[in-house]
C-alpha cells in the first residue's frame, strides 16, 4: 500500500487547483474580451490557457520527480541487501 505524505498531498492538491484554474480562468478571460470580438477573445484566453497549463507541467514534472526519487531509494535499498548477501555468500568458505 502506497503511503502518502504532506508533500505529495500537496502537489496533488495544487495540481487539481492549476487545472480549475486554467479552465475557469480561460473561460472568465474569454468573457472578459468577447466584447473585442469572437477571434481576439479566443486569441486572449488561447494566451492565458498557454500559461495557465505551464503550471500543471511544473506540479506534474514535480510530482513526476518525486515518484522517482522514491522509486530510487527503494532499489537502492533493495540493491544493498543484495550486496550484503552477495558477500556473506562470497566469504563462507566453498566445499
């Protein structure tokens, strides 16, 4: 069972609020410019969408990182017991 800790909680919380913020955010921003026309408004929130879903990147690249980091340090972990064994095996003597 996968334990979660403050941290991961945290990137998966602000991971789903950059998400409710690029949607809410490119629609309020079409809202804000329709009265420029249909085109200049999509243009605008296309604009804002591009830099809003920058942040999703970042959390998920963050996330993405830190599941790797764990990922390592159980092999690691994994690869000392082997070694460790490896070299009690090693040094009892052959028959």
């Amino acid at each position: 069972m996968k334990t979660r800790n403050t941290h991961d909680s945290l990137l998966s919380f602000l991971g789903g609020a950059s998400w409710a913020f690029a949607i809410a955010g490119t629609w309020v921003t079409f809202q804000s410019f329709i009265f420029l026309g249909v085109i200049t408004a999509s243009l605008f929130a296309f604009l804002f969408l591009f830099i809003a879903l920058f942040a999703v990147v970042i959390l998920e690249n963050l996330s993405l990182s830190r599941d790797r980091h764990n990922e390592l340090l159980k092999q690691t972990a994994l690869l000392t017991k082997i070694s460790d064994a490896l070299t009690v095996d090693a040094s009892q003597p052959q028959e």
